[in-house]
C-alpha cells in the first residue's frame, strides 16, 4: 500500500509538471462521449488550485478575487455544479462529509480532495440538507482533515479503457499500479452506466465454444451469460481461468478483464505471475499481445473501493463489446467480496440493515452490475464468476440472488482431482441452461445425457464394486464400469497455460470432434481400447494413437503380489489362543496323549476356530454389505426424489466430513430421506388435486365426447416447474370456467325473466336446453354447446316477446281510441291501466309476469271486439262528438266560416243509412288531421295576432286615459293606473314593428301555402291594412285638433284683449264668504235630495234639437278600418269635427252647478277586475247608474259645499233613471275650468251610483 501511494505521488507530480508545462505537440481531441483523463483533467484543476494558492502566499497583497480567476469555485455546468469548490466538514472513517455553498453535485458524482499527499476521490452517496452531501472514500483517509477543498469534477469516477489496459493492473479509479507507467489513452468511460436498451439487446441463444471438452459438452457457457464457479482451494481454479482466457483469445479473438474483488493481495500477485509465466500477460514490447487487462481492489481496500472495482472491471470490458465488438470474457473473484462490501457501505452511510445484516438494496445493487452483463448486436460479455458460499449455506442472502442470475454453474471436485484428473470439473454437478435440444441440437443432447447417465450408473455401482467386486457384476455392469472410467479419463485435457508446469502440450478440441468422440465411446467403438489410452488427450485421434503406443510395451510382472496374499493367508491361519493351548498342553501331558494325536486335534481345533472367525466375518461383511446397500439405496431414492421434485441433489457426506462408520452416515442420511419422502408425498397430493379439479373442471366445459387429462402415474417429474404448468393450466380452466358460468348465468337470468313474462315454465324450458341446469346441487354443464342452446332459447324468446308485444301495443292503442271516442268512465279503465301503460314501452321495461301470456292476450282482445261492438252501436253519438270536437279545433284555430264540409257529414244521411257511419268518422278524423296541421301552421301568428290586439286594447284604454282630466288626482289606486299607462306607452310604441313582423308572417305563410290567412273569416293582411289606415287618419286628427285649439287660443286671447277677461266660474262672484246653514250642529249633514241641489237649468246644448244637429253633423258612417276593427273584436270610437257647435252653445254656468258633460268628455276606461273593490273603487267608472233620489241619503260634512260636476250634469235628471257610456263620442274639448269641490263631488257621486 505505501509503495503504491508514493508511485500514485510520483506520477501526480510528474502530471502536475506536464499540465504546468505547455505541450511540444497538442493532444489529440477525445473521442464523444469520453471524458479527458483524470491525468489531464482532474489532476489539471487541483494544480491550477495549488497554483493559485501558491500566487497568493507569494503575493499577500493580491484580491482575494484571484482564487476565482483559477476557477476554483466557479460553477461551469449549472446541472451538475462541475467546477465547484467544496470543503470537507466532517470525516468518520471511509465517510467524508462535503459542504458547497453553490452548485451541490448530483448523487454518484466523483468528488477530488485538493491539497491532498495522494489523489482521493470521494463518491457522492447521499444528500445531507440543502448544501452538504455525503461521500464514500475510494480510499484511504489517513491525513483528511476538515476544511480542505474539495472539486467537483461534475461526472461519476471516469477510467481509462482500450487496449492500452491490456496486460495492466488498475485500481477502481483507473490509477495504474503496476509500477509500468501511465496509461497512454483518449477513451474514457464512467463506471455508471445504464444496462443496454432491450432493442440492442440479440436474442439468440448461442454458445460461447471454449475448446474444453467437459464444459462445452456437459455445462455449455451462453454468449453473454453469467457462469457461476464454485471450488476451493488446490483444486484448478485459476489454470481454469487462465486457460479460458487463452482460447477466448485465440479462438474468437476477444479480450478477457479480470476483476479482483475484495480477495487476498496474495493471490492477485500469484494470478499476475502465472499469467506472464503462462503467456496470457506479455511484457516489455510485447504487452500489445496481451490478452487480459486486470482490475483489482483487494482485501485490504476500503469497502467502497471494494464496492466500485467490479463496476471498474465491467466498463473496461464495454469498451471491448460496444466499441471493438468483440467477444469479452470477463472474470469476477469473488462475487460474494461485492456484496459483501456494499453492505459495509450501507451500514456506514446508516441504512438500516435487511435479513442476515445485508443491505436493505442488495437486490438492486447486485441487478445494476447483473444487467450489464449481456449480449448486444455487436458483441458479448460472458462473466465467469467465482462465488463463495458461507457456512456452505445455500440459503444464505448472498449466494442466493447471485444464483437468479447465472445461466450455468461450473462445479470443481476434490475427489476427482484427487484422482489426477484436470480440469476437476464435475460432470454431475455442474448445470447449465443451454442443455436443451432446441438450442444444442439433438445430437450434442442426447450426448450429453448418455455421458451423465453413464457416469451416474458407475457412480451407483462403485458402492457394490467396493463390497463385492468386479466379479459380482453382470456383463452390463461391467461393461457400463469400463465405459465409464473411460469417459472420466477422456474428460481430462492438458491446458495450454501449463506447459511450463506438465511438458505436454495444450490441447484446444471443437464442439463437433468433441461431441463425436464421446457418442463413439457411449456406441461401443472404443471397448478394445486401454483406459489409460483416454487419459490427459485433445481428440479420439489421440486417443487411439496412444492406445497402439501402449501395446507395444512389455507386460508387468506379478509373482509378489502373489506370494504377499500366500503370505497374508498364513497369518491369518496363526491366529490362536496361548491361554488355551496352554491348558490343553497340560491335560495332555497328563493323559500322556501322543504326539500325532495332538497334532491331529490341534489341527482340528484351528479349523474349528477358523471357521468360527469366517461365519463372523461373513456376518459383518453381510451387516457392511447391507449397510452400504441400504446407503446406496437411501442415497440413489434421495437422488431419485431430489430429481423428481427439481431440487439440487443432497450431498451428506460432502456436506458432514466427520462422519465415522457406515451406521452414523445412514442415521445422517435418513432424517433427509424421511424428510423428502414427506415432501414427495406433499407434492405428489398437490399434484393430484390439480389433477383432480382439472379433470373435474374439463368435463364440465368440454363436450360429451372429450376425453379428460390423464395424471402422469410415474411420478419422474414433481419440479415446481411441472406443478406451475398444472396449476397455470388449471387457473386458465378456472377462469374459462367463470366465464362460462357467468355467460351460463346471465342467459338463465334473461330466459327466467322472458319465461316470466310470457308465462312459460321455465324449469321445462331448461331442462330442454340440458337437464343438468335444473338441477340445485352438483356440477352444471358448461359446454360451449350448452351455451349455444341457451342463446338460441333466448333469442328465439325475445324474438316472441317482441312479436306478443307488439300485438298488446296494438290492442292498447285501439282501445285508448275507442275509450276516447265512447267517453268510457276511468273505473273502467282501470282496469286495463297495466296495459295502456306500455303502449310505448321498449322491449326492456316489460317485466311483469305473464303480462304477454297467452291467456293475457286473449282477455285483452275479447275486451277489445266487446269495444268494438258498443262502438257500432253508438256510432251516431260518436259522429256527434266527432263533429263538435272539429268545430271546437276550427274555432280556436280562427277558421270560422270555412264550414264547407257540413254536407259531408249529414246527421239525417247516417240516420237514414244512406252513409256508413265509419266512413263519416274516419271523414271526420281526416279533417280534425288537416285543421291540427294547419293550427300547428298558424299557431306563431295567431300568437303575434293576440299580442296586436292585446297592444290595440291598451291603445284605446291609453286614448280613453289621456282624454280623462282627472286622471291625475290623488287617490287611491292612482300610482296603479299611472303605471298602466307608462305600461301601454310602451306597448302602443311597439305597435308599428308588431305590425311589420306580423305583416311578413302572414306572407310567408301565404307564399308557402298558395293561400289566403284569414282571421273568423275575414283576410288578416287587409285587417292590418286598415288598422294602418284608420291609425293614419287618428294622426291626422290630432294634428288638426291641436292645430284648432291653437287657434282658439288665438281668438280667446285677442278677445281679452278687446273686451278685457271674463272671471273664472269655479270662482265665487264675491269676496266674502257665504254665511253657513245650521243644521243641529256640526255633525248634521246635507242631503243630497234635499233643497240644497237646485235642480238643473235646460241646457242648450243638450237639448233636442241641439242633439239632433249635433247626430247629424256627426260621421255617420264607420270608415273600413272601422269595419275591420269591428270583425277583430277591437273597440270603435266616433270621431265629431264638429267643433263650432260647442262653442256656439257654450253658456256660462253659476258655481255648484249641476254640469252638462260634454260628447267628448269620458271617463278613464278600465278592464273588470273580479274581487278588487279597493282597485274599483280607487278607478273611474266607465258605466255608472246615478239616481236622484237614493235610497239611503248621501251626506257630506256641513263645511263642504256640494255641486255635480260637469261630467255628471247631463247624465241626472228629476226622474230616477239610469244612464250608462256606452261609447263615449269624441269630440273637442272644451275649455272650462272646474273648481276642485266640483271635481271631489263628481267622484264622490260616482262611487255610490257604482
């Protein structure tokens, strides 16, 4: 570490002289999308920094503005902050905490330490407020103290790529640190980087041919996949290594980058020699043909080194796939050392920790290296992965979302490298996902799998070889032994890489000899061969030309190892008891038993024992014989299950290395078996309830003659896999099912509520269809064929419903006609109430039972033919009503007078049966028709029609109101009447666009109809234009009135003039006051029939004669807009131009005098108003009765003197009689002037004729 801190200082120096120093020659731009080196970019900034720090040491009277002019804290990019210049504030161990005061960087951004001994780089992790961030060091922080300044280089750590890191050592910055000089590049890529688009991505599957016979038969590598590689130490792991990057290079022509992730110094420094000693790595001139670039960040790194030095390695070998298109092998040791390290980043940024202590994101961190690991259009990365498993745990977090990503596994054994046999890879064990016929061929298949099942059978039979020996085999057996041993010698190949270390050279063998080789060893063509002739070869070519080498060498000799088994035979037979023979010696000596006999019983007591030992030695070899068979057996159903259920095979005795005896290794082996057995059998009852509900399931939606799913009854394949497929197939039969039952539900809803209807049995109904959907319990029939039924039942229904409701509607619209014709009381029609109600319903609102059942219809016809008959036999009276209802519909449409359709429907004709009485009323219906459409027609112009004349009656009330001089007298009800006129003003002033807009009607409609408008028979067009004529001539009388009365003013004035001014007569002749008349007091009243009204003088302007001349001179004929007014309703007025009369007989008159009322005076008229007495009596009569002698005295206050007014004086007389205004006559007015006791009387007097 020192060592290469102070050459990482060296080279920072010498960086820092060339970015001082201007270049002889420029550098070449860089490529896009490559950031400059750190040499010349990052290293370039931090010396400008030390420059201008150094500038103001020397000149301490310089701005402080000048730190600014270097670029230190100035921001460059306002996204990232690139160029800002932070300071470190905090620092706990691999944990530096950075505060900027402007342009905070974005996470993963790479940060430099200025004013540092070495170059660390600090790694954004996390963001701390608004202007503080919290880094990961890449590397040690020995020295960092707070306040130094930190650049923000705007950009994740960025490292030198191409092929100038072929044959070097980096560390996760990019920094060389094999002490052989700069790397000398312009490519330069961020170690973040997005995984390929699923667009660049190929989706082939294909094999990446490494030449070594085992792994591209048994474990084929995918092009771009992940192989994970398990194995411990000594076993061949890094001659794999190195012999898969050799024939990658030579084979395809690719690179290999090796990423050394959290492992020992040591062993980074030994794979560095051996790769020089081997070739792989050249040095000196030769470094160009290197064909490996290595990247490490060992055990002694910090956790965020250790963290980044596989994203390191993995974008040196982008470069080598996307830029060069090449095919990358890319080698990761270990892979459990990443994840290992971002937890201990994730524990120091203070994340809290998920199962087993590891980082809450271990799955993202491990998919974001993952990921990027594929193959694209233009080349591949095939990552090689050595993973360590923790307390060989399986289950562990670790190695367990490592083993989701890996394509294939390549297993080495100890047991068979202890054999001598390399590579040590274990043709059982090791699994890859390109063994599959579709991506291999059936050939290079089937191969395969002969190969395994070979090996697997001598493995089975090597426990029965140990116990018994070859001689207890069948031929089979032995023939399967021989082939095997020598398919597992012809699995060994030398490697290229250890030439220097086994002389023999490497071998490189394709796929097809390869696959040749081995079916010709399975077929048999080789069994005359030796064994030792299939060992540590390249083809089957070798293979047999050491075969003819070994046959001409001499046999061996054997006489020792028969005279050791003589001799092993002796001593077993020597065997004997001392004590014993002692004892017997004794009792012979004293039995004095001959020599020979002794012999001959010692001879016989040895077989004896002899065959004593060989019954217990046969025993135990029986009792080891079973135990190993019973193991064997135990193992070979484990196996048998594991394989079934799709599980990794247990190894017991792997996996339990202290294990003493056969007894202790089946007691260990049997707690897994029973434990299998019981999942086995689990399996197997989820596997026979799919089954079950699936045969259930299809028998129900499939037709009659479908044959259902069959259980497989070996049980050989009980994965998961195989129960997902079941279980998928049974949810999409469940779900077809509920469709089905849904679709079998809603037409049984729709054929019960039409069943309903229309009065039908529904069970019968569908039991028709299919009897099973009568039934309440049990399976219903779902078959497509059932559905059909029950959608043509519906159809076929509702095509019925249709026709019956049709047939209702008709009946319910005759029978309406005819209760409208007959007047038909509503009891009666009560009753049919539920039919007439959907004469206009849909197919949809009818809902209620049996309302279109036959039965139902037939009731309702009989009502109708009953109606039918009392029709006929009130045929006259219908005509009657007929032809009032025609008049009625002619009267409001104003067509009086058009009645030329009378003779048609002659009463006395149908009564003499000369005219069918239908045939009247269908007559009459056609005209009632006709005047409908035409009053539809004329409806917009009667409405305007209605709204002139209502405007002509407010015109004459207006004239009336205007010629009335009390009008404006305060009483009550006035304000009323005052807002009347303003009303009428208005209306009278919209009279003339009335007529226009009605004009233009009435013309269009006649253009449109080819006919004349009349109004109650009289032309409408010629109504309006005598209204226009008689409205003309009312304008001109006006003007002439007032044009007379102007000059009558003239003539009054120079009559004043000549014989001075006449006094006014509501004037009293005298000053003083008329003495008052006492009648019993103040509250006595006057009578008005008493002697205080002096009856009235004749008048000589009401007289007879007067009165005669007066009719004569008047117009005594109407004019034609009088005669039109007259047919419209409109009120006539007579016009008198005779004014001279009036003043020829104008007379004075006394005070308090009855007052003759001129023609041309009249009340204000008003419309009758029902239940408003104040408003009549607040209003001027129009018609009044007046009597002189009233029943009940009319009395006023003793002050008041009372008078008749001049309105009311010729209207009185002796006599009680009754005088009523009809038409008031217009005439001038004259010029008298009133007293206001006058007016007041006249009012009063009113009120009570009223």
């Amino acid at each position: 570490m020192a060592t290469r801190r102070a050459l990482t200082s060296v080279l920072r120096s010498a960086s820092r002289l060339r970015a001082a120093s201007p270049s002889p020659c420029p550098r070449r731009a860089p490529l896009p999308n490559h950031r400059p080196s750190p040499a010349g970019f990052f290293l370039h900034r931090a010396a400008a920094a030390y420059a201008s720090s150094a500038a103001a040491q020397a000149a301490p009277a310089a701005p402080p503005a000048s730190d600014k002019a270097t670029g230190g804290g100035k921001i460059t990019d306002e996204f990232t902050g690139a160029g800002a210049v932070g300071q470190v504030c905090q620092v706990i161990g691999a944990v530096v905490d950075v505060r900027f005061d402007e342009g905070l960087p974005p996470i993963l951004t790479a940060l430099e330490v200025l004013d540092h001994n070495i170059r660390l780089v600090l790694e954004v992790a996390q963001h701390l407020g608004e202007n503080m961030v919290r880094t990961i060091a890449m590397d040690g922080t020995e020295g960092l103290v707070r306040g130094q300044r930190v650049l923000n280089t705007g950009s994740p750590i960025t490292v030198p790529v191409g092929r100038a890191t072929l044959g070097r050592i980096i560390n996760v910055i990019g920094e060389p640190i094999d002490e052989k000089g700069d790397i000398t590049t312009n490519h330069f890529l961020p170690i973040h980087r997005e995984a390929p688009a699923f667009v660049e991505q190929a989706t082939e599957q294909q094999i990446l041919v490494t030449g070594i016979k085992v792994v591209d038969l048994l474990a084929p590598y995918q092009r771009g996949g992940k192989i994970g590689l398990f194995g411990g130490a000594g076993v061949g792991k890094t001659v794999l290594i190195m012999e898969l990057i050799n024939n990658v290079a030579k084979a395809h022509g690719g690179f290999s980058v090796f990423a050394g992730v959290g492992e020992r110094t040591r062993e980074g420094n030994d794979l560095y020699r051996e790769m020089i000693e081997s070739g792989v790595i050249k040095l000196g001139d030769k470094q160009s043909e290197s064909k490996c670039a290595l990247v490490y960040g060992q055990m002694n790194e910090p956790p965020g080194a250790r963290a980044r030095v596989g994203l390191t390695g993995l974008t040196v070998a982008e470069h080598f796939r996307d830029a060069e298109g090449q095919d990358v092998l890319l080698f990761i040791d270990n892979i459990f050392r990443f994840t290992q390290a971002n937890s201990e980043v994730s524990a120091l940024l203070g994340r809290i920790p998920s199962a087993v202590g590891y980082q809450p994101t271990l799955a993202t961190d491990l998919g974001g290296l993952q990921e990027r690991i594929t193959t694209t259009k233009k080349g591949s990365i095939t990552s090689v992965q050595a993973i360590y498993v923790p307390a060989d745990d399986l289950t562990d977090p670790a190695p367990a979302t490592t083993f989701a990503h890996l394509d294939a596994t390549t297993v080495l054994s100890r047991q068979i490298s202890e054999l001598g046999i390399y590579p040590a890879v274990d043709p059982l064990d090791s699994t890859s996902r390109m063994l599959s016929p579709h991506v291999l061929g059936e050939e290079h298949y089937n191969t395969a799998r002969g190969v395994q099942k070979v090996l697997q059978n001598y493995k089975n039979l090597q426990d029965i070889i140990a116990i018994l020996g070859m001689d207890e085999l069948s031929e089979d057996d032995k023939l399967t032994v021989a082939r095997a041993r020598k398919i597992q010698r012809f699995l060994s190949q030398p490697f290229h890489v250890a030439e220097v270390f086994t002389g023999a050279p490497g071998k490189y063998v394709e796929l097809k000899e390869s696959v040749q080789s081995f079916q010709g060893v399975l077929d048999g063509k080789y069994d005359d061969l030796p064994e030792q002739s299939f060992y540590m070869v390249g083809g089957i070519d070798e293979v047999i030309a050491k075969a003819e080498k070994i046959a001409k060498e001499p046999a061996v000799l054997r006489s020792l190892a028969m005279s050791s088994a003589v001799k092993d035979q002796l001593h077993q037979m020597s065997t004997t008891c001392d004590s014993l023979l002692l004892e017997l010696n004794v009792i012979w000596d004293e039995v004095g038993e001959p020599d020979t006999a002794r012999d001959r019983m010692l001879l016989e007591l040895e077989q004896e024992c002899l065959e004593v030992y060989r019954r217990k030695v046969d025993l135990a070899n029986r009792s080891r014989a079973q135990l190993r068979q019973a193991i064997a057996e135990a193992e070979a159903e484990l196996a048998g299950i594991c394989s079934a259920m799709g599980e990794p095979p247990v190894h017991v005795r792997q996996s339990n290395q202290k294990l003493h005896g056969l007894r202790e290794e089946l007691n260990a082996i049997v707690p897994y078996l029973e434990e299998m057995r019981k999942k086995k059998v689990e399996r197997w009852n989820q596997f026979v309830d799919v089954i079950d509900q699936i045969k259930k399931i299809s028998s129900e939606i499939r037709p009659a003659g479908f044959v259902p799913f069959k259980a497989p009854v070996d049980q050989s394949d009980l994965s998961l896999r195989k129960l997902d497929e079941l279980t998928k197939d049974l949810e999409s039969l469940q779900k077809e099912k509920s469709d089905r039952l849904k679709q079998v539900i809603e037409h049984l809803n729709t054929l019960h509520s039409l069943c309903e209807v229309l009065g039908i049995d529904f069970k019968q109904t569908i039991c028709e269809v299919h009897p099973s959907l009568h039934e309440a319990e049990g399976s219903k029939n779902l078959s497509s064929t059932t559905i059909e039924r029950l959608a043509a039942a519906v159809n076929c229904l509702r095509e019925m419903k249709i026709q019956r409701m049709q047939k209702l509607q008709d009946f319910a619209s005759s029978m309406l006609e005819l209760w409208n014709l007959m007047d038909t009381p509503l009891e009666e029609q009560q009753m049919f109430q539920n039919i007439t109600c959907n004469i206009a319903a849909s197919e949809q609102e009818i809902t209620e039972p049996n309302t279109l059942s036959s039965d139902f219809l037939n009731y309702v016809e009989s009502e109708v033919l009953r109606l039918e008959q009392l029709k006929a036999s009130k045929m006259k009276d219908l005509v009657l009503k007929k032809k009032a209802e025609l008049e009625e519909h002619r009267r409001r449409a104003r067509l009086i007078g058009e009645e030329g359709y009378a003779a048609e429907f002659n009463i006395e004709a149908i009564e003499a049966g000369a005219v069918d009485p239908s045939l009247v009323l269908e007559q009459i219906e056609a005209h009632i028709a006709t005047v409908k459409e035409e009053a539809f027609s004329r409806k917009d112009i009667l409405e305007k029609v209605d709204r002139w004349r209502n405007a002509c009656e407010e015109e004459a009330w207006l004239e009336d109101y205007n010629k009335d001089d009390n009008r404006y007298n305060a009483g009550r009800g006035a304000h009323l009447t005052l807002k009347r006129a303003e009303k009428a003003r208005i209306l009278v002033s919209k009279i003339p666009g009335m007529v226009d807009v009605l004009r233009t009607k009435i013309v269009a409609w006649q253009n449109e109809r080819e006919k004349e408008f009349t109004f109650d028979g009289v032309s409408l067009l010629s109504m309006l234009e005598e209204y226009l004529i008689v409205r003309q001539e009312k304008e001109l009388e006006k003007k002439r009135q007032r044009d007379q009365k102007k000059l009558q003013d003239q003539l009054k004035a120079e009559q004043e003039a000549l014989y001075g001014s006449k006094p006014s007569p509501s004037k009293p002749q005298s000053t003083k006051k008329a003495p008052r008349q006492s009648m019993g007091g103040a509250n006595r009243r006057l009578s008005l029939g008493g002697a205080t009204l002096q009856p009235p003088k004749t008048d000589i302007l009401h007289s007879k004669s007067v009165r005669a001349a007066k009719k004569n001179e008047e117009i005594g004929t109407l004019s034609p807009s009088s005669r039109g007014l007259d047919i419209a309703g409109l009120p006539i007025k007579k016009l008198s131009f005779n004014a001279s009369t009036l003043r020829e007989t104008e007379t004075p008159r006394k005070p308090f005098a009855q007052i003759t009322p001129p023609s041309n005076v009249s009340s204000t008229p008003v419309r009758p108003i029902t239940n408003n007495t104040e408003d009549d009596e607040n209003r001027t009569p129009k018609t009044f009765t007046a009597a002189l002698n009233p029943k009940t005295p009319m009395t006023v206050t003793g002050p008041m003197q009372m008078a008749m007014t001049p309105a009311l004086a010729n209207k009185v007389s002796a006599t009680p009689v009754s005088l009523v205004y009809d038409k008031p006559e217009p005439t001038l007015p004259e010029d008298i002037e009133y007293s206001f006791e006058e007016r007041r009387l006249a009012i009063y007097l009113a009120r009570q004729m009223a």
